[in-house]
C-alpha cells in the first residue's frame, strides 16, 4: 500500500510543479527578406594617360593596390623617336655652339690687336648666345616628350581591390581609355527595395543579414529619394562585411512593420514521431496539442517560437516545472 501510495505522489509531482502561461497575441516585428548586393564605397578607374600599345601588365582581378602603385606600362614608339630626333639636334647644335665659342674667342683675340670691328664682334656674341637659347629651347621640348613618357606608367588611383582588367598585354589603347577598375573605400550592402516598403523604412533601421559565418546586424544608412522600375535603393552599413567578392548577393531581412503572433517558450515544445506538441492545461488535466511552428522570436533575454496553428488566444500552456 505504501508503494502505491509513493508511485502515485511520483506521477503527480510535475503536474503539481508545472507552470502554465496564458496565451495572448504579442506584437512581432515583421519581416521582409530580399538581397542586398557587395558593393565598394568607390569605384574609380585607372586610365592610361597616353595613347600606345601596352608593353606591361602587373596587374589581374582580385587584386589589392595601394595608390600611387604601377599597375601597367604604356609605350608609344612615336615618343622615342622625337627623343632620338632632340637627341640630334642637341647634339648639332652642341657643335654649333663649341665652334661660335672658338670664333668668339678668336674675335676677342683679334679686338685686343685691333684686326676686328667692334660690329663683327657683336655679330660673334650673338651668335652664341642664340646657339645656347636654341639649345634650352631643344631641352625643353625634349623634357616635355619624356614627361609624356613617363605618364605611361599607369597608376593605382586609389587604394583597393583591382575589379576588372579589360585589356591585355600588347593591346593599343588611347589616351584616357580604361586599363583596370579599382574598388575601394571599404564595402556596404546595396539594397532594392520593393516601393509598397518604403514607408515602412527609415534611417538608422537594424537589419538582419544571413552570411555563410552566421547572422550579422547591420543598419540603414541611407535611403535614396528616386524610386526606379517599382525599386527603392538602399544603403546599409554591415562591420565585418566579408569584401572578397564584389557583386556577391546575400539575403537580408528588413523590418516593414509590427504584426500579431502567438508565442510560447522554446522550452514548451516538444517534439515526437516527425510533430511538434504543445501541452496544454484542460479542465480535463494537461493534454498534448500538434502545433504547427514559425520562426524564432528573442525578447526580455528569452527564446520563443510562433505558433502558426494549433493554438488560440486563451489557452492555458505548459511551459515547465517551477
């Protein structure tokens, strides 16, 4: 009889210690999922700055540079033969000028003696003196070819990742044509928002962004007025944003407004043979329901779960033992 007595107290313990909950609709944000896409904060090209054909490619995608790097090399044959032409003339008109110093020199040798006018003497040192403007005048213009020269050197306009290379080595391109694109000035996330959404958003929103490491919390920065082909442009600051691959679309989920949910701990399912149970305080003691879940819900530092059917406001669940 005492056993009897001690099972039957055994069995009932958890109904007298289990703590029941009433359940009533609570307000859930409501969600809605779209992509958002990997953008740069900049993406500038690197232009060649003279016409020519390519001789050097340093450069593919994916690649990072600093500004100011040397990305490719740009030749222009006619360049060096206006070098080699300077280089000529320069060197004539050197000669030019040693042989008008020797006649100077002369004339003044001549002067002291009193063999030659004073006229022809000015002629000489005039001649000199238009042989060496002329020779400053060829230096010049030679500076400025080999400053074109030197802009052959293609360079990284930015610090960042190199997007794209539409040229190859030995290619001829043109002045201000496109050698490499270059991202840089960190990542975000552009977003397309449906337009019937736009109210519902505004600046400084959390969102929750899906990555392959997880969820992240982003937030919306900016909110762009034009509203394109039924689309709202987004934009939303993400730390840690995974920068390897521009473009990369990933799913992100914006709060659009607040709905009604019935919620019950995460604790109060169970779950048997492919169902999930709620159980559930009846005047004829606590029976099991199938229910059907949603998603999760965080709230007060707990875990709940919606329940879509199964459950109606009012009903008395089990939750745990107290």
């Amino acid at each position: 009889m005492r056993a009897l007595i001690a099972l039957c107290a055994l069995l009932l313990a958890p109904a007298l210690h289990a703590e029941t909950t009433e359940i009533t609709p609570q307000p859930v944000t409501a969600w809605k999922s779209v992509f958002g896409q990997v953008e740069t904060r900049v993406e500038i090209p690197a232009r060649a700055r003279i016409g020519g054909t390519i001789v050097a490619l340093d450069v593919t995608e994916g690649d990072r540079v600093s500004a100011g790097q040397t990305l490719a090399r740009v030749e222009d044959d006619k360049l060096q033969y206006q070098l080699d032409s300077f280089d000529a003339q320069l060197e004539s008109a050197q000669a030019q000028l040693e042989t008008a110093q020797s006649e100077l020199a002369r004339g003044e040798a001549l002067q002291e003696r009193g063999v030659i006018t004073t006229q022809r003497l000015e002629q000489l040192r005039t001649d000199v003196e238009v042989i060496t403007s002329n020779i400053s005048n060829i230096r010049s213009q030679r500076l400025v070819v080999e400053q074109q020269v030197s802009e052959g050197d293609v360079l990284a306009p930015e610090e960042g990742v190199v997007l794209s290379v539409p040229v190859s080595r030995g290619s001829v391109v043109t002045m201000g044509e496109t050698v490499a694109q270059i991202g840089g000035g960190g990542t975000y996330l552009r977003l397309n928002v449906p337009e019937r959404h736009a109210g519902d958003l505004s600046e400084g929103d959390e969102l929750v962004i899906t990555t392959t490491g997880g969820e992240k919390t982003g937030t919306l920065v900016k909110l762009y007025p034009l509203i394109e082909g039924g689309r709202l442009q987004a934009d939303v600051e993400v730390a840690g944003l995974d920068a390897r691959f521009i473009g990369r679309r990933v799913p992100v989920r914006l709060p659009v407004g607040e709905r009604e949910a019935l919620l019950v701990p995460e604790n109060a399912l169970s779950r048997a043979g492919g169902l999930d149970f709620v159980t559930v305080e009846t005047p004829d003691g606590p029976r099991e329901r199938v229910v059907v879940p949603g998603e999760t819900v965080t709230r007060g530092g707990g875990t709940f779960r919606e329940i879509l059917t199964g459950l109606e406001p009012g009903d008395m669940v089990v939750t745990g033992d107290e």
